[in-house]
C-alpha cells in the first residue's frame, strides 16, 4: 500500500522527507508554491540530492505536487488567467526538474461565462505549459461541483484531456470526498463509479487518490474534508476504497485535517485494518 499525506516544504525538503519516514509514510504531497499566494523557495541542489536519497533509500512510491488555490486557468479575467497560466508553465518544469512524478491542479471555476468556455480556456492554459518533453505527468482533480467549478462530472475531465495537444501527459487524480459530495455513489456503488470513471476517461489515466472522508452529506457538492471514519462517507467505505482491485497498487494521499502526529496514527490504523482485512 503506498500512502501518505501532505506535507508543508517550509523547513526544507530534507527536513521533509525525514519527517515523512518518521510519520511511516511511503510517498508524500507538497505545494509546487505558496498555497496561497505565489511565492516559492527554489531548494539547493545539495538539499534535492538529499531528498532524493532518502526517497530511495526508504522505497517510497510516486510523489505529488499540488498547484496553489490562488490559480484559476478556467477564468476570463486577463490578470486571474495570465497567473494561472505563469503557475503552470512554471511550477510544471520546477516539479519535473525535482524528480516528482505528478502535479495536480483543480481545474478552476468559469465564474459565469459556462463551462464550456471554462474548459477551453484550461485547454489553452495546458497547452502553453506542457511541452510532450517532460517526464512529470500534470493531473485534473476532480471537484465537489460548488459554485462553478469545473470538474465534478468525468466528462468534463475526459473533454479536458482529449483537446489538449499532448493528452500523454495528463492524467486524473480522484479525490475521495469531492466525488462523494459530487453525487458518485463510492459508499453503495463503488464498482459502478470505478466502472463508470473507466468507461469515461480510463483507469489507465488514473495516477493518484486524494484519500478523504466528508464532513458533508453525498450529492451536497461542498469540499470539507474529514478525517477518515468520521465523516459522511465512512470507514468501511473508504477501506473498500483502499483495497479495490482497480485502486489498491495507486497511491493515496491523505488530505485529513490533522498534524503529523495525528497524521502517523491514522497511516498505522489503516494498514492494520487492511492488513486485517487479508487474515
């Protein structure tokens, strides 16, 4: 099982990695900038080879990036766009130089102008930043559907995918809660949404799981996050989840709204109640 959870590069990417393997974790997320703002702090080359060395070392599997809040490609404001599109074009070759497999991004909200128009103008902001000639795979997040956001139906991540001119490097990253509060039945159909994500865009292009449980009900279209067991969704669901024949070699990264410490006892509780589920 390759699982883990967000981590904050503030203190450094060494200093990072150590705390990923004291936490027992296998893989991690962190911003590509600011998650708020803009800013970044390029690490030394001395720090990434440490980075590096320590990932190897500990066996972990694919790592992610998360692109800032701050950015929307779906927008028709020149300023809004005109960021969202730098973000890009910029955090996608810093991440690639970093040895990180993927970079998610929420899709953005068209804010009144139609999906439709949304979408192509994403489409636009992809096809300025990723060249065919990077190794980092750049995914869609699909979204709880509030306000005017673009992504909480699979059809529109596949539409996305199928207009950009280098659909090889992008691929999805399904997070759990967004699509339960989206109206995907995960706690009483999951083999109908896995079969219906495949149906639409494919497993194949299926790289990571943001692994939450809701604090809102199924079908509210709100993103609130909770801890896993003690939301809407559940801890049976979720192991379901976890352990999915299709799902199961992915990896997970936990987005719970808790410390490291906190964060080091639910990896424990979840591998002891997979490894329990096996006996």
């Amino acid at each position: 099982m390759i699982i883990g959870t967000h981590m904050s590069i503030a203190g450094g990417l060494e200093k990072t990695a150590k705390a990923v393997v004291k936490m027992e974790a296998n893989t991690m997320q962190i911003f590509s900038r600011n998650p708020r703002g803009s800013n970044f702090k390029e690490p030394t080359e001395k720090e990434a080879e440490a980075f590096q060395r320590i990932r190897k070392e500990n066996g972990w599997g694919p790592l992610l990036a998360h692109a800032p809040y701050t950015m929307n490609p779906a927008s028709d404001q020149e300023k809004i766009y005109d960021f969202a599109c730098m973000v890009l074009r910029e955090d996608i070759a810093r991440m690639d130089r970093l040895g990180i497999e993927n970079m998610v991004f929420h899709p953005g909200s068209h804010t009144g102008i139609g999906v439709e128009a949304g979408i192509k103008n994403i489409v636009a902001a992809l096809n300025q930043a990723i060249t065919g000639k990077e190794q980092i795979t750049v995914l869609l997040e699909t979204m709880s559907g509030k306000g005017t956001e673009i992504g909480y139906e699979f059809e529109q991540l596949r539409e996305i995918r199928d207009r950009v001119d280098h659909p090889e490097g992008l691929g999805v990253c399904l997070d759990t809660c967004h699509i339960f509060s989206a109206g995907y039945d995960i706690v009483n159909d999951l083999d109908g949404v896995v079969a219906r994500f495949d149906e639409v865009i494919g497993l194949e292009h299926l790289k990571a799981i943001h692994f939450n449980d809701s604090l809102t009900p199924f079908g509210a279209k709100k993103d609130r996050h909770a801890t896993i067991g003690n939301g809407e969704i559940g801890m049976e669901a979720l192991l379901r989840v976890l352990t999915h024949p299709a799902l199961k070699d992915l990896p997970f990264y936990l987005e719970t709204p808790l410390e490291d410490a906190g964060h080091k006892e639910e990896i424990r509780m979840l591998r002891e109640k997979v490894e329990g589920s096996r006996e």
